[in-house]
C-alpha cells in the first residue's frame, strides 16, 4: 500500500467516525423530541396533569388546524412577525447609530455614560403603558416597544467593541493621512461586524420580548394577543398553539441571522 | 539639503499622575537614501520619536522638517510600518495592499499595476485575492512592506518590523528590505533591540539613553559592511569588534 492510498484510508476513517457522530447526535435529539410530545400527549389523555391547564400536542394540533381554516392564525402570525422583523431592524440600527455618535464624540460618551447605565439597568417594557399612551394603541407602539427594549443594549455592545478596535489599525490609516470618516468605514464598522451579528442574535430575541408585552398590553391582535385572550378565556390551547408558533418562528428568525453571520464575514 | 531634520525637539506624556519628560532636546539630520537605526533601551522615547516624525503626534517642543518644511503638510511622504503586519483581516492582499493609494487619492489602473508588480518581485505570487490569515507571518509581514511603499513615500519609518517574525525569516526579510529600499533610494529610520540588526542593515547608528530619551552617541558603520547585504555583513569580519563597541556603549548608558 502506498503512501497516498494510505493518507486515503486514514481520511475515510475520519470522515467515516464524523458521520456517525453526526448521526447520533441528530438521532438523540429526535429522541428528545418525540418523547417530549408522546409524555406530554399521554400525560394528558390519562390526566397525570391536567388537560384544562397543560391542554395536549393532539388539541393543539387540531386548534392549529382550525384556526389555518379560518384564516385567522396566519393573520394574527403575520402582524407580530411583522412587528417584531420591524422592531429588530429599528431597535438594531438606531443602536448601531447611537453607538457611532458616542465613537465619533468622545466627550458626548464620557458625558452621557451614567445615564446609559441607568438606561440599560430600567426594564424597558415598564415603558409600555407610557408608549402606548403616547404613540396609541396601535401597530406603532408596538414595534417602539420591539426596539426600545434592545436599543440601550445594542449601544452599549457596539461602542464597547467599536472602542476595543486595536488601535495600530487606526496608525496605519492615519500615516496614510486619512479622515475621521475613512477610519469609521475602512476600520472601525468592518472589525465591529463580528459583534453587531452577536448583538442581532441577542437582539432576535428581546424584539419578540418586546412585542409580546406590547401586544399583551394593546390587546387587539398578533400572538402576544392570542395568549392574553387564551389565558382571559382559559383556553390554555391557545396559549400554547400561540407559544409553540412564537418558539418556531424566533428560532427561523435566529437561523437567518446566522446565515446572515456567514454571508457577512468571510474571513477574520 | 538634509530630508528630515530633527530640531530641538522634547516632549513630555502627561498621565493624571505626572508628566513625564520622554525625549529632551533631540536633534539630528538625515540625508536622503540614509538608513538609520535607533537602538536603545525600552522606554528610551524611540517609538515617540518615530510617532512624531509621522506626523501621528506634535512633539511639545521643537520642529520636524521634511526637505525644510514643517511635517504636517508632508505627511503623504512618510511611510510607517509596525512590529506587526496589521493587514486588514476583511481585505484581500490587493485590497490592502492598495489601501494607501486609495486614501491618499491616487488609486488608478497605473498604480494599481505596479503595486500588484511590487507584491510579485518580492516574491508573492497569486495571492492577491487571499485574504491575511491564509498567509505566512513572513508573507504577511512582505505585503505590509508592499502597502507601505505603494504610495511612494520618501521615509520609511520601521518600528521593529522584524521582531515578530522567525529568525529566518527575520533575516531574509531584512534582505529583502534592504535590497527594495536601495533600489528605490529610500530613507530609512528603524527602530530595533537587536544590535545585529541595526549593524546588518544602517548606515549610521544612533544610540539613545533612557527616561528622558538623549541621543548619547552616533556611530558610523564602516563602509565593508555597508556595501554587504545584512546577510554578509553578519558573516563580515569588520561585524564582530562593531558588535562589541556598541554592546559596551549600551551597557554604560543602563548603568547610568
């Protein structure tokens, strides 16, 4: 056997033990899954707990199935989705805009530092009630509540990396004699990208924090709205055909995000 | 004419705690086409002194003149290159190597090409849509040089560009760079704790004390050393004895 055929072997080996483990590992978490809903289903129709509170996987789907046919899930799925995509992108910019002005005006961060700590330490959805009075009950409060909750955060993240830049970067464009701007685009955004897309991540998660809250408080439509007239109701059915739609759709909304990480950053 | 002139220049770092003198009374011409080096103890100023000569900061006290005029309108004459490479990981090897021609504004199809003819005659050959990290710490190190000279500038100013690097590689990029910058009759000023080094590559030696930064001597490296690339000169017979005047020099100046 020669050298090559050898090397050959000793890959398809690697190769080979990857691809199990792969295998198993997919396998385990099919596992999980089908015994989470078959205990749950079981636990149900023999009342180990109770039906009314913890419903079961076949009432839900039946409720989801019912609620396709009146059109009224996809029409209740679309306004948070909606209003969450919106709240993320608004809170995230304006985040990644307050964080260039406190980079771009030293003195405007040194100066403003105590009330973001402030800011950041308050639990913003405490602002609902006062967004909804000011901006009505409507599609608008909600998404302001979508992105209030992670604009501080955001900030805070972003200027922290954007001064953490290793400064040699900075000497080498300034012995090229360049501006306060070129510094921004050529080096500060490009090495904070890593960052920014581990803040949108987080950041998927707290815009459905906040437009949950917002729909719960403006009580008219969305999933935020399904749970609070499942619970007024006590139809715990639809609180958790609302919550099981919520997990789905925050975790493809995560997905995408890190198809986003990947198409970004290419290298470094 | 000299090309850079070094006047009466002092300055002090000011910290919440003091201010505290870094270089005192600092004076020293270079002709063009010199290679200078800097060798001294750390914390003897030579970095500041390289940061002013870049324009990067105003010294408290004292001029820099390039060919008589005062830096900061001259500052696209001077190129700066750093222990590390510092090439932008997000850029391709063209991207970066061209950066400086983009900044100062004289990016075109011509400069763009000899560039590209620079990075190949040092010996980087299709790499110029990798990116750094699929590199070599050497090649990396070739492309920063690259970047450095593509906007053409009259000083090079070299903050121990080698110390990062493998002692082999260390010494055939200070061949190499000595080779690049003879044949475009650069100026040079290099900044380095390896004694051999600053012998292997200078003209002239300049010797500083520490804390505030004096120049306490300059010596001249004979001409047989001068005519040999750094490789030869370290084999040189003349390498030796030079090694040792300045080692004993260094000495006295950490035990004064």
């Amino acid at each position: 056997m020669n050298k090559h055929e050898w090397l050959q072997r000793i890959y398809d080996q690697y190769m080979a033990y990857e691809k199990r483990e792969k295998r198993i590992v997919r396998f385990f978490q099919a596992i999980i899954v089908i015994t989470f809903f078959s205990l749950w289903e079981i636990a149900s129709r023999f009342q180990w707990i109770d039906p009314l509170l913890f419903s079961s996987p076949s009432s839900i789907w039946h409720l989801f199935i019912t609620k396709i046919r009146d059109h009224t899930l996809l029409s209740h799925t679309t306004v948070t989705l909606t209003e969450t995509i919106l709240g993320f992108i608004v809170g995230t910019m304006i985040g990644v805009c307050f964080a260039t002005i406190l980079w771009w005006f030293p003195r405007v961060s040194k100066i403003v530092d105590p009330y973001l700590v402030i800011l950041n330490a308050m639990p913003k959805v405490a602002l609902g009630p006062i967004l909804i009075v000011a901006l009505g009950p409507n599609m608008t409060s909600i998404v302001a509540m979508g992105a209030i909750i992670s604009i501080i955060i955001t900030t805070i993240v972003v200027y922290t990396s954007f001064k953490e830049v290793d400064a040699n970067y900075i000497k080498v464009l300034q012995t090229f004699g360049a501006t306060k701007q070129q510094w921004f685009t050529e080096v500060i955004l490009p090495a904070s990208f890593p960052t920014i897309i581990s803040t949108l991540k987080v950041n998927v998660g707290l815009s459905w924090v906040g437009v949950i809250v917002g729909e719960f408080l403006v009580s008219k439509q969305g999933l935020g709205y399904m749970i609070i007239y499942g619970f007024q109701v006590f139809n715990f059915t639809l609180v958790l055909l609302s919550l099981l739609m919520i997990a789905l759709l925050s975790s493809i909304m995560y997905q995408l995000v890190g198809w986003l990480e990947k198409k970004l950053i290419k290298r470094a | 004419m000299p090309i850079l002139t070094i006047d009466q220049v002092m300055h002090a770092y000011v910290t919440n705690q003091s201010a505290v003198l870094a270089l005192d009374h600092l004076s020293l011409n270079v002709e063009r086409g010199e290679f200078l080096s800097f060798l001294g103890p750390s914390g003897c100023g030579k970095t500041t002194l390289l940061s002013i000569v870049a324009g990067l900061i105003t010294p408290t006290k004292g001029r820099v003149l390039i060919e008589g005029k005062e830096i900061h309108t001259m500052r696209q004459t001077i190129g700066y290159m750093l222990q590390h490479d510092y090439l932008f990981p997000w850029k391709t090897i063209e991207q970066n190597v061209t950066l400086g021609l983009k900044l100062t504004g004289k990016y075109s199809e011509k400069t763009k090409r000899q560039t590209l003819a620079l990075l190949h005659q040092i010996g980087l050959r299709d790499v110029d849509d990798r990116y750094p990290n699929e590199l070599s710490g050497g090649m990396r190190q070739r492309a920063a040089l690259v970047r450095t000279l593509a906007t053409d500038p009259k000083i090079l100013l070299l903050d121990e560009p080698f110390s990062a690097l493998d002692y082999q590689t260390k010494l055939k990029l200070e061949d190499l760079v000595w080779e690049t910058l003879k044949q475009y009759r650069k100026t040079a000023l290099l900044v380095t704790h390896d004694i051999g080094e600053a012998i292997a590559m200078s003209d002239r030696i300049v010797l500083f004390t520490a804390r505030p930064g004096k120049i306490q001597k300059i010596v001249t490296v004979p001409d047989s050393l001068r005519a040999c690339t750094p490789f030869q000169a370290r084999q040189h017979p003349d390498f030796s004895p030079l090694f040792q005047m300045i080692w004993k020099e260094l000495e006295s100046i950490e035990q004064t």
